[in-house]
C-alpha cells in the first residue's frame, strides 16, 4: 500500500463496547474540523464483547474508520498491525477512553514536520489519575533514566505520535504488550533521530484495563532487561 501524506489515528482496543460508539463519533467530529486528510484505525485485540459488531456497524456509515481484529490478547501485536495497515505517513496513538487533551493529535501532526516522533506526557502537563498509577509511573520514569538515560517523562502507549518510517524501522522491537514505547524510544534516541515531549493534560479516573501488579512486574523486569542487554553489547 502506497503511504500519503496525512493522518493516521489508531486506537487498540479490548472490549470497549460501552464507549467506542459515543467515543468514536466525538473524535470524528473533532478530526473533521481539521483541515487533514486522515483515518480512524480501530485494533480490537482479544476483544470479546460486542466491540467488533460496533465498529463494523459503524465502518459501514463512515468510510474514514477501518478496523481488524485479532484474536489474541496484546497491545503490541495490534501496534504492529496497524502500522501496516495505516494509510497516511503520520501515526498518532490513543485510547478509546479519549482520556487526553485531543488538541494533541493537531498538535502532534504538525510536529512531526520535523521530528520523528512526538512523546506526550502527562506529567510535564496535567493529569487527573489514581495515586498507585502516578507513584507507580513516577517511579519507571525514574528508574529508565537513571538506567537508559532517557530523559522523558511518559511512556504509556497513549498520546505518542510516529512518522510512519520510523514506527516501520523498528517493528521488530514490539513486544507483545506495552513495554514497545521504551523500545522504540530508547533505539530511536540511540540511532540519533528527532524527538520531542510535549505536555499534555490527562483525565483519566477510570479502572485500569491492566492488572496493575503483573503490568508492573512486566514492566520493570523488560527494563532491567533492556538495561543489562545494553550494557553486555557495550562491554563486549
């Protein structure tokens, strides 16, 4: 499929039936009133409710939104998918709760004019979220940098930004889950392309769709993992 210039927004998805009608339409009329080619990629993983019946009912009135499903669980493998699939040259990544400021997909869109990626983070702007979910991120973001000197605040997989020749380079770093935001970040400062953070305000009050202790289990186990992989290749 030949890549255009314009906007790719794609949004995982896992049994996301009670919003992603409501959600879908507010974010068609917010991407209509730009003046932006673009798409709507929605990537059910696993789902097994009636998100795929919604969104196809809904692909069929609204010839921007596209959507797969896989059929197995991982936020990753659907990531892979959709930049496959994804028709413009610019990827912006969200969650179906809509929980971040809109304004930064325009926002995101015309930065990566220049850059390579554009990392929205939550706490260099606002967020409104459980303490356990600050105090656990605060601390990843910590530790990644004093391990991985990266010098970000905000690796969720939402509110991130990609040139789509960028997010192609480094596929074959996806994980099956969320880990690939730090892998992708962490290769693409180390082989010397352009990003930037930006702030973004967040409101999200509503129960994780992660179990929170195996999700931190897995996270810090593939950043010392990531850590250790690094510092062998150096001292090689």
């Amino acid at each position: 499929m030949k890549t255009m210039n314009g906007l790719t927004v794609f949004i995982p998805v896992y049994n996301e039936e009670s919003l992603l009608q409501s959600n879908t339409m507010r974010l068609i009329r917010f991407l209509s009133s730009l003046d932006i080619p673009y798409e709507i990629l929605i990537g059910s993983n696993g789902s097994f409710d009636r998100t795929v019946t919604i969104v196809s009912k809904l692909s069929m009135k609204h010839p921007e939104l596209s959507w797969f499903h896989l059929p197995e669980k991982g936020v990753g493998v659907a990531f892979v998918e959709a930049v496959k699939r994804a028709r413009y040259d610019r990827i912006v990544t969200v969650d179906m709760d809509l929980s971040i400021d809109l304004n930064f997909i325009e926002e995101s869109y015309h930065l990566l004019d220049d850059h390579d990626m554009v990392i929205g983070s939550k706490i260099t702007g606002n967020q409104l979220r459980s303490w356990i979910r600050r105090a656990a991120s605060n601390l990843f973001i910590q530790i990644a940098k004093r391990l991985l000197l990266m010098d970000f605040h905000d690796y969720s997989i939402a509110a991130k930004a990609y040139r789509k020749e960028l997010a192609l380079k480094y596929l074959d770093c996806v994980d099956k889950h969320t880990f690939y935001v730090v892998n992708i970040i962490f290769k693409a400062i180390r082989d010397g392309n352009k990003l930037i953070e930006i702030p973004v305000s967040c409101v999200d009050l509503r129960e994780s769709r992660f179990n929170l202790p195996h999700e931190g289990i897995y996270k810090f186990g593939n950043l010392f993992k990531l850590y250790l992989t690094e510092y062998l290749h150096r001292h090689k």
